[in-house]
C-alpha cells in the first residue's frame, strides 16, 4: 500500500530481501557521491589522483 501523505507504515520483510534493499541503498549512495566528485572536477578543473599513487601515499605497495 502506497500514500501520497508519506504517513508511516510498518511493513514484514524478507530478510533477504532487506539485505538487498540496503545495498542497493548503498550502491545508489556511492553512485551519487562519485557524481558529485566528478561535477565538482568539472567546475574547479581538477584531475582524479591515479590509484597507485593513493596506494603509494598511504604506504599499501
């Protein structure tokens, strides 16, 4: 049952189910980020560091 007043509603989920609701809550949260990251190297012009110097910094190589 769906509303267009946003009331609350409790609901019986499969865990399984809920598992992939979160990742996919998740997914979509990364996703948003990284197209914030990229509008925001658009607007001031930055480039993206290379992995393997992250690594190299961080002292993992």
């Amino acid at each position: 049952m769906s509303t267009t007043s946003r009331s609350i509603c409790p609901a019986v989920v499969d865990a399984d189910d809920l598992d992939r609701i979160l990742a996919l809550a998740e997914d979509m949260t990364d996703i948003r980020e990284a197209e914030r990251a990229h509008e925001e190297m658009t607007l001031t012009g930055r480039t993206p560091v290379p992995w393997d110097e992250v690594k190299a910094d961080l002292g993992l190589e």
